[in-house]
C-alpha cells in the first residue's frame, strides 16, 4: 500500500479510469455481440442496423481512448465483412 499522499491520490484516480474503460469496454462487447446475432439469424437488414449503432460505439470508445485506430479499424471491417458475406 501506497504511503506518500500523492501515490494514493493516483491510486484513486486509475481505479476511477479502469472502471470506466471497462464499462466502455463492455459496451463495446455487446454493441458487436447484437451485430453478430443478427448475422447468424441471416437478417440483414437487422444486422445493418446493428453495425451502425456498433460502429457508432466504438467510435466514440476510440474518441476516449480506450482503443487505439488499428483496433477500431479492425473491429468495424471485421464485422461489415461478415454483414457483406449474408
């Protein structure tokens, strides 16, 4: 345990951090887990839907930091891939 005031101030801080960017994280996971749903049920439509609110997500999960570009690109081709395969 941390003894100096300023070193417990940051362990405060990244505790406050790491729970957001899982919150951030999970939002994500599920945004992408509803896309996949849609293309398993072979709805298209549904599945197009589901890739805009996704990708809407997880824009704004690399606006705040939580993933870097390449990540974000890679998330969001993957799944217009697999939307483009129905």
């Amino acid at each position: 345990m941390a003894n100096i005031k300023s070193a417990k101030k940051r362990i405060k801080v990244i505790n406050k951090k790491t729970l957001r960017n899982k919150m951030i994280k999970s939002q994500v996971k599920t945004a992408t887990k509803k896309v996949l749903a849609a293309i398993n049920a072979g709805d298209k439509d549904a599945a197009a839907a589901a890739y805009k609110a996704a990708a809407s997500v997880i824009d704004s999960a690399y606006s705040k930091g939580v993933y870097h570009q390449n990540t974000v690109a890679r998330k969001k081709s993957s799944l217009a891939k697999l939307i483009n395969k129905i």
